[in-house]
C-alpha cells in the first residue's frame, strides 16, 4: 500500500505462509504505486518455501519508504 502520515510505523508481513510456493514460484513483492521503495530497491523477492518478509513504513523528511525489519 502507499504510505501515508497515517501509517507511518505500521509493519506489514508478507509469507509464504502454505509453504509450497515460493520456491518453485518466487513472490515478488514491488514498491508501492506511488514508488514508495524497499529498502531502496524498487521490488525483493522471496525464493523459499516459507520465506518471509516484514516491512515497516517509514518516513524521512518528506521521503516515504519501506525498510526490512
């Protein structure tokens, strides 16, 4: 999602939470519509079988963007 003052702080988890995906078909997760990054990066990628990720929304100044936490 795109990030607002709002949200700010609020932390997203992304699973493969069946666990018979990821490895045969990666998940890419991208940046936000509005090109809110991860980490810089405009997308990451989970590669195993119940791989995770979780996301925080963050805010520098007037610069949204997800960090890996």
């Amino acid at each position: 999602p795109n990030i607002t003052d709002d949200t700010v702080g609020t932390v997203f988890v992304i699973k493969d939470a069946k666990g018979t995906g990821a490895s045969a078909n990666n998940i890419t997760i991208q940046d936000s519509a509005a090109g809110h990054q991860i980490d810089g990066q405009s997308s990451i990628t989970l590669e195993s079988d119940r791989a995770a990720v979780s996301l925080v929304a963050c805010k520098d100044g007037s610069t949204f963007f997800y960090s890996i936490f």
